[in-house]
C-alpha cells in the first residue's frame, strides 16, 4: 500500500532538474497527465508546433515571465525550474497551513470559495470574511450572467480533454479556475452551431457540464451538481453519442445516489446501461468499459443500500465488461478490483475491504482521482477493523499522492478527527500536525 511513483520521482526528470533542462521536464509532466501536444496547446494558446520546439529544444524559454506561464500550463511546481513559489499562486497548498479557530468547515469553505471564484488566486487564500466570490462563476454561466465567445470545435475539444486530465488527476484547483469561463465557451459553441453541428456541440456542451459535475460531486456541494448533472443529460439528449449520453447518466445518478434518492440512482443507472446496450449492436472496447462502468456503479449502489446479493452480481457482470474492454483503457481489472474494497467496506466487510486492498499495488491505478478512491477506502476500512496505525499510515500516503483530496474532502477530516479522539491518539506520532494541515482543529 505504499504511495506510488510521481513523475517529478523518475530518475531522468531528476536529472534534468539538476541540469536546469526544462525541455525534458515539460515533456515528462505533459506524458504524465496523457495531453498531447494539440490539447496542452489549444489549452494555453500556443500552437502545436511551439511546445513541439521547446519540448525538442528547438526553441528557447524567453524569460523567467514565460517559464512561470508553462509551469503553470505545464503543471510543473515552480520548484523544479528553480523558481520560488509566489505568495499568490492558488495551487492550493497555501490553504494547508491556514487552519484556524473554525476546523474543517472554514478549511472546505475557504476552498469552495475560491472554487466559485474561478481564476482569482486571492480568492482561494482568502479569510473566511473575505472569501465572497470576486469574479466570474458556475453560477453565472447557468444563470445566464457569464457569456464568451464561441470557440471552433477542435479547440474546445482540447479544452475539455485538458479539464478531464486535471480531474483524473486529482488536480481540483487547478481544474476550478478554468471550469467558468470553459462552460461559457461551451453554452456559447452550441448556441452558434449551425444545424449540421448541432450534435457535435451538444456533445461537447454535455461533457462540459459533465466535468463541471464531477468536481461539483467531489467538493459535496450538491445542489450545483445537480444542476449540471441535469444539463449534461439534456446536452447530451441533443447530440448522437451513446456514450456520452450514458457517462452523463452515469454522473446524474451518482448525484442521486449523494442526496439520498438511492432507489432512484439505481434505476437511472440500470436504465442507462440497458439503452447503451441497445444503442450499440456492435459493441466494442469502448461500450465494454462504459457499459462496465455503469454496472460497477449500480454495484456500489446496492452496497450503500445494503443489497449485498444485488452488489456483488452487479459486480461480476462488470468484470465481465473490464475483460473484454481489454486493458488499455481506465476501465479495466484494477478498476474492479478498487470497486471491491468499496463494496465491501459499504457492507461492513471491514476485513475483506483490508483483503482487497492488500491485493492492489496502488502504482498500477492510472488516475490520480481513482487512487484516490483506494486510499479513502482502505484508510477507513483499516479504522473499521480497528487499526488506527494503519488507517493514518494510509492517510499520510494519501496525502504524498493526492493532496488535494486529503485537504478539501469530508471523508479525511473525519477521520482525522476519529483518529484524533480514540484513546490511542496520543500514540500515532505526527498525528497533531497532520490534523492542522488538513483543517482538522
């Protein structure tokens, strides 16, 4: 269960760093986050062809202005160019140090703050008094507030594929400046389209919404994610895309799911797996992983609703899909075997979830996001089966892997505060000064 190796951690970006090679260093992080040139360029406006240059160093880096703006583009720490972090950046890690009198709640809110006010740096570093949104919002682009220009096709599709990395790898801040304005240029895009191009942008509006969803869903701020949610099922009901149409099922269901319409979400979920399965009369790896997907889901589902028979045939029918999704894409045998330590936790099954977990090499978990999900599992399924030691040895490893998940979700503060409150507290070394990079007073 040891955390697993980040790209800054190979020996050749070791290297270049202590070489002062930025070229090697940029093409590692973009590699890693899986963007290729076209995507990371529509992303921050540079053509294809200029990162192609200076990743080759065909091209030279002008001055330390523009070092700053492809760390930034890049998702490179500044630390690695040589570069001292500025008071200003709003990568989130200043927010670790700022716990106060108000714990957790001051902790979360202070980021769902800067969350709203997207691509104000202050915003995210602001006192609770302060932490009034200054600029542009989700709220603005759904009320109609926020508008932008449209953007052409293949430009927006980069944008998005940007936004999802972001979100597959845990990179929440980050993903939260860009959300408002890349929503508008979606409702903007659709609007514009002419007939022959509806579809196609309806399609690309229905993931924007749907990215903006998931984010939504992981900061508990439920009412906003329904709101996307419902408007990523009728983007996508405008477009041609069955795959499309059900990841958006997928994502309202799980909104469901969090507000307590558990019968629902079930049925919404089943229901979208059998229209893709009639939608598509030549299935391939792609509609094996989306309809696996679906029934994991339903899986996790029953667990919560403590249909243990219903969850663990839901299960295998999913596993089913990852063979024959093959393993190339994210759905695969290890996704199902992460979905395992979930239900079984959810079950109860306190040991069987540490069982399972034993059985994964978190290295193998593509996603930052999904590795996230095993170390929030295996941290309280260890804690379930009563190893404080082992469930903060988790915690710790989920902070080095994924640290904005451990500062922002309810799930780690609690357990920080349980951990903190059992009779051997006192007893797990570091436990104190975790408890305040978290939030947790």
């Amino acid at each position: 269960m040891s955390a697993p190796q980040q790209w800054t951690a190979n020996p050749a970006v070791q290297q270049a760093v202590r070489a002062g090679d930025y070229a090697t260093i940029l093409r590692f992080s973009r590699l890693a986050a899986g963007l290729t040139l076209e995507q990371l360029g529509a992303a921050g406006g540079y053509s294809a062809s200029t990162l192609s240059r200076l990743e080759s160093r065909r091209r030279r880096i002008r001055d330390v202005d523009e070092l700053r703006q492809l760390a930034d583009l890049y998702d490179v720490p500044v630390h690695l160019f040589g570069l001292a972090t500025a008071a200003g950046d709003a990568d989130g890690s200043n927010l670790a140090g700022r716990a106060d009198g108000g714990g957790d709640s001051v902790h979360r809110r202070n980021f769902l703050a800067g969350t709203a006010a997207v691509g104000v740096s202050a915003a995210m570093q602001a006192t609770p008094a302060a932490a009034a949104p200054t600029a542009s919002t989700i709220e603005d682009v759904l009320f109609g507030r926020l508008t932008a220009e449209p953007l052409p096709a293949h430009q927006l599709a980069a944008q998005l594929a940007a936004a999802r990395a972001d979100y597959r790898a845990a990179r929440y801040t980050r993903l939260a400046r860009r959300l408002p304005k890349l929503l508008a240029q979606a409702v903007s895009s659709r609007a514009a389209a002419a007939a022959d191009e509806t579809a196609g942008a309806s399609e690309r509006l229905a993931e924007a919404y749907g990215v903006t969803a998931q984010l939504l869903i992981k900061l508990h701020d439920n009412g906003m994610a329904c709101a996307t949610a419902d408007r990523a099922v009728q983007a996508a009901a405008a477009g041609n895309d069955p795959l499309i149409m059900a990841e958006s099922q997928r994502q309202a269901a799980t909104v469901l799911r969090r507000i307590n319409h558990r019968d629902s979400a079930q049925k919404l979920v089943l229901s979208a797996a059998e229209q893709l399965r009639v939608a598509t009369p030549a299935p391939d790896a792609a509609f094996a992983a989306m309809y696996g997907q679906l029934l994991a889901v339903a899986s996790y589902t029953a667990a919560i609703r403590d249909d243990r028979d219903t969850a663990w045939t839901l299960l295998a029918e999913a596993e089913q899909s990852a063979r024959h999704a093959g393993t190339s894409g994210r759905f695969n045998s290890t996704e199902i075997a992460v979905y395992r330590i979930s239900i079984a936790r959810k079950l109860g099954d306190y040991g069987a979830a540490v069982d399972f977990a034993r059985k994964v090499d978190p290295r193998t978990i593509t996603d930052a996001e999904r590795r996230a999900r095993y170390w929030e599992d295996t941290a309280l399924a260890l804690h379930g089966r009563g190893r404080p030691e082992s469930a903060f040895e988790a915690l710790l490893a989920a902070e080095r892997d994924v640290p904005e998940e451990v500062r922002y979700r309810p799930w780690a503060q609690q357990l920080t505060h349980d951990l903190l409150e059992a009779p051997t507290g006192h007893s797990l070394t570091g436990i104190r000064d975790f408890a305040t990079r978290v939030g947790v007073a």
